[in-house]
C-alpha cells in the first residue's frame, strides 16, 4: 500500500516540477526586454525594482493612441519625397566686374555657364490620380523630379505648373487609387491648437522610406514676411513644430488628419539652415485657389490693375510733407481713367496702409495685388496736405 502510495505521488509530483520549472524558464525568457532587466538587476542590485501590474497588451496599445498618432497613422501614406535635378545658369566672376558692357564682351564673350545642381524637398499627395503639392522653389524650375512614395516606390513626376509668387508648385504621377491627405480649412485654425509637421528633413526620406514627423503648437497667424527672391510670403501661419533643410514643401496637419498649410520656411535669424525656433507655412486655403488655377492653365494669370505708380517715402520726402514719422508710399503718377483715377487718387497722396496692413514699400503693395482679383476692393488709408484720409479702390483688371 505504501510502495503504492508513493508511485502515485511520483507520477503527479514530476510533471508538476517539470511544468514548474519549464514556465519559469519560458515567463522569463520571454522577451529580450525582460533579459535586459535581468541583466540590469543582477549589475545594479542596490536599484529596488517594482513589478508592474500584468495588463492585456491590447489596452496598452490603446492607451497610448491619441488624436496625435491617429493623424499621423492617416496622413503618413499621403507624404512623399522629392529629387530634383536643376540647370542653373551661373556668371564667371571676372564678367562681372564689366557688367553688360559690349565692349568688354566682345574680347571676353558672354562667360555663362550651366551647371547641373540636385535639390531634395517634400511634397504630398491630394488626389487619388497622383497629382501632388510642393513648392516652387523645391521643383519649380527642375528638369527632372522624382517622387519617392512612402514604402519606397520611385516615381517619376511631371510639372503641371508653379507660381514662384506664391511659392507653391503642382506635379503629377501616375497611378491611381494612391493615399492622399484632405485639405482643411486654414481660416479655422486656433492658435495654441496641435500642429504636426511631415516631411523628408535632410533627405531622411532614403533612409526608411517614410516621413520624418515633428510635433508643435500653431504660434501665430498672419504672418507677414515680405519679399523673399521671387516669393511673396503673406498670411503666413507660424509653428513651433520643428522644420529642417528637406521638409519644404510637406504638410502641416492638424489633429484631425487635415492639411492645414505647406511647410515653406524656417527661422534662422541668420545662424544656421537648421531649425531654431519657428517655421512658416503657406496657408491650404490659398493653397487650394492656386492649384486649382495650376491645373486648368499650368500657371496663375495676375492682370489685376491699380493704376498708379509710387515711391517709398524717405526721411527728406517725410520732412516736406510734415509728416511726423517716415512711412508709407507717394504716389508719382496717375494713369487717366484707371481704378486709383476713378477712385479720387492724387499725385503727392502718401498711402500708409491697405486693408489695415501697414505700407511702406511698392513690394508691400504688390504683396496686396498677389493674392487680389478684379472687382476686389482696397481700403486705402493715406495722407493728404496734413490730414489722414480713407478712400476704397476698386481693382479692374489689366487693360490689353
């Protein structure tokens, strides 16, 4: 009875042992990160660690979505890198010292040479069909462009068209049914909101074949930075969302999925072409007017017409004037029967601000006419023989 007895204790104790032992082993063994704590406990023994109370795998991972990695999830298909291939044109140096002059050129020639140079940027997709958003000076002027879909397939793009005054530039891929991102409404932006920024920073895009993400708030909007090359940048919105050499051109996005605007600029105060502070973007509601224009006619036509020529106002043009500050624009001339004629307009009128932005060069007023149409119309204030005037132009459009 006893020799009995202790077979069946054997045969039930043994596999228990066994099975005991086998799940301790596998329990710890498990995961690379429990050999890492493994070895951590036994080189640092004095360091008390606590166990962490067991949770479904399923709940840890959703508790760490948020509005934030569900917009990047939606949007990350739609980014794209992009290679170009520019000619420049460049001057020989000595030429220069002779400027345009005929005489020298006939014993030294014209001296311009083309050079081949390559440029990377960002872009992203807004239609199923493969037509993609970027800026003018990423691609704009580029004889060859390749996109780079986020997975790694390349690509190549064609041009549809590109407006250097707004910066912003339309290309085309073929494919279909290719992830694209909405656009939002970029008049409903709230300072302080989540901003996320897309894109290919320092062509980190052939690294891993899919964009860098920064996250940020919306700092400011209406931004105004004047003339910069060939680029009026008006309206601009402002983020402290980190944007390098290589993200122009890529999306600004909300916490909803949506492009809110075009990474455009940095802010370098003259340091560095790193990011330091704050980016700029080109707002998606322009945006949107642009492309559209873009791929009806493959440019922006501006005939837009004011009907005056001006001069920026000087510290002596100020002092005749009695002005008590320098500022603003004079008004030399008047074509007959033009907008600012029609409007009551004066040789010698000093225009201070137009639709409460303040004046001070014809690039300030240009600015105003990059994003006008005909039948629009400006609230002009100015100054007149010692007192401050407001007259409304209505703009007409360019006569043949």
């Amino acid at each position: 009875m006893s020799r009995l007895y202790v077979k069946v204790m054997i045969v039930l104790l043994v596999p228990l042992m066994i099975g005991t032992g086998i799940g301790y082993y596998v329990g710890w063994n498990d995961s690379p990160a429990k050999e890492a704590d493994g070895a951590f406990q036994k080189a640092f023994p004095a360091v008390i660690y606590q166990e962490k109370p067991s949770i479904n795998q399923d709940e840890i991972s959703n508790s760490r979505q948020n509005a934030i990695t569900r917009s990047v999830a939606k949007t990350s298909p739609a980014v794209v890198g992009i290679n170009v291939t520019e000619m420049r044109q460049y001057r020989d140096p000595v030429s220069r010292l002779f400027g345009d002059d005929p005489f020298f050129r006939q014993f030294f020639g014209d001296r311009t040479y083309t050079q081949e140079v390559k440029g990377l940027g960002s872009g992203f997709l807004i239609s199923p069909d493969g037509y993609i958003v970027t800026n003018d000076h990423v691609a704009g002027n580029a004889s060859e462009i390749t996109v780079t879909l986020t997975g790694g397939k390349r690509l190549k793009a064609q041009l549809v068209g590109t407006d250097a005054a707004t910066d912003v530039t339309l290309l085309k891929v073929e494919g279909t049914e290719l992830p694209h991102v909405p656009l939002g409404n970029s008049e409903d932006i709230v300072v302080g909101e989540w901003a996320i920024a897309f894109g290919n920073p320092f062509g980190m895009f052939e690294i891993n074949d899919k964009p860098t993400v920064t996250v940020g708030v919306i700092s400011s909007l209406g931004m105004n930075l004047g003339r910069i090359g060939q680029h009026y940048y008006k309206d601009m919105i402002e983020t402290d969302a980190a944007i390098n050499g290589g993200n122009s051109g890529g999306p600004l996005v909300n916490s909803q999925g949506e492009v809110v605007g075009v990474n455009t600029l940095i802010y370098t105060a003259g340091q560095s072409s790193t990011f330091v502070g704050y980016g700029f973007a080109i707002p998606i509601n322009k945006v949107k007017k642009i492309v559209a224009e873009l791929k009806r006619k493959g440019k922006v036509v501006r005939d837009v017409w004011a009907g005056f020529e001006a001069q920026q106002v000087d510290v002596r043009i100020a002092r005749y004037f009695g002005m008590r500050q320098v500022e603003g624009i004079i008004i030399s001339e008047i074509q007959p029967k033009s907008p600012a004629d029609k409007a009551g307009l004066k040789v010698g009128d000093i225009l201070v601000e137009v639709n409460k932005e303040k004046v001070n060069s014809e690039e300030d007023f240009n600015s105003v006419l990059v994003d006008a149409n005909a039948g629009d119309v400006l609230n002009i204030r100015l100054y007149r023989e010692k007192k401050t005037l407001n007259i409304q132009l209505t703009l007409e459009k360019q006569p043949s």
